[in-house]
C-alpha cells in the first residue's frame, strides 16, 4: 500500500499513526506542496488536491479518518476499531469531532503562526489568532470535560478517535496552543505521546 503524505502534515500523521499500532507497512511517497510537479502528481490521485491518500491495489482512498478505519478493518482480531455497533460509533463520534471541531481550530492558529510566512510572505493575523483561539477554547472544554474521568477516548484502551483528535496536538509547541488551562486534556495527550505509535511517527523539523 502507498501513502501519499508529508511528514509534518497531521493528517497524515493520523494515518501513520494508525498503521503503526497495526503493524501495517506502508511505501510511503512524500509529497511537497510547495512543489509544483508534487501538485501535479498528488492530482493525479485526488482531486481535492490533499494529503493523505492511500493507494491500495488499484483502490485510491483519501481523507484521513477514512484511511484510519480502512487499514483498522483489514487487520483480523484488532482492538483499535471495535466491531461492536455501539462502541465504533463512539469511536466514529470522536473522529468526526477531530476533523469538524478541533483540528480546524488547531489548523487556524497554525495557518497563522506556523505557515502564512512561509507561503505568502505575510505576518500572522492578531484577529483570525483571536478567532482560532476562541474556537480551540470551546472545542479544548469539551475534550477537558470528557477526559476528567477517563484515560482514554472511548472505552478502556487506545482506539483510533485517540489517534485522530490527538494527531494535531503535534504542532502544540510550535504553534503555541493556548492549551494550559485544561488539564485532562494535556494528561491524556501525554498519554498518548508515550505510546510507542506516537513515538515511531515522530517527523524531524
């Protein structure tokens, strides 16, 4: 199977996360979208123009939580993704959260503190920084609260709506997430950064 992806990309770090916890190898093709004959060759896979995409015998996936569930489900006896109706819609439930709530909120912030420079030449924007802040704060409350009484997302263990809300908390001291007022959130990600997937996914700056 090959991944389009790059390494500092967070939603293809949901994808490398998953398949590291599911020991699945993945040829991985590094796209720059910097690059103008990267552009030309993402397209050629995904209309959308985005990373990541999964190429799978023919088979051409993209959008990361979709890449996640499909590598879970050809895994025989794995635990990331129940099977139960009503544990996987939880899980479900909080990977939609990720890509709806949170890693917007995230993407604002970054946009403006990590990436506007280097892509267009211009500062960050106070205003949209205030906008995005605001946003993280009411999505940051709602994860806080949910954690306060567990260690993971959804049931017991690691699933993958852990991987997929915690893949953006990659760019957190980079791009200064103002995430110091919610302590069970910041305890579960440290949960999460300890886990050999998160480690062995690590991209180097």
């Amino acid at each position: 199977m090959q991944l389009y992806y790059h390494p500092i990309s967070s939603n293809a770090r949901r994808v490398l996360l998953a398949a590291e916890h599911l020991g699945i190898r993945l040829d991985l093709v590094e796209v720059n979208l910097m690059n103008e004959a990267d552009r030309r060759r993402l397209a050629e896979v995904n209309d959308n123009n985005k990373i990541p995409v999964l190429v799978d015998d023919g088979f051409v996936l993209w959008e990361s939580c979709a890449i996640m569930q499909y590598l879970a489900d050809s895994q025989p006896g794995q635990t990331v993704y129940p099977t139960d109706p009503l544990a996987r819609a939880d899980v479900n439930r909080w990977m939609f959260w990720a890509c709806q709530h949170f890693a917007p909120a995230i993407g604002v912030i970054c946009w403006q503190r990590l990436w506007k420079k280097m892509v267009t030449g211009e500062d960050a924007d106070a205003n949209e920084v205030a906008r995005g802040t605001s946003e993280l704060a009411r999505a940051a409350a709602v994860l806080d609260k949910h954690l306060a009484t567990r260690r993971w997302l959804v049931w017991d263990g690691v699933t993958l709506a852990d991987y997929a809300v915690a893949a953006p908390l990659m760019y957190r001291e980079r791009a200064r997430l103002p995430l110091d007022d919610y302590p069970h959130l910041l305890a579960w990600c440290e949960r999460v950064q300890a886990l050999p997937a998160w480690r062995n996914t690590e991209a180097v700056w």
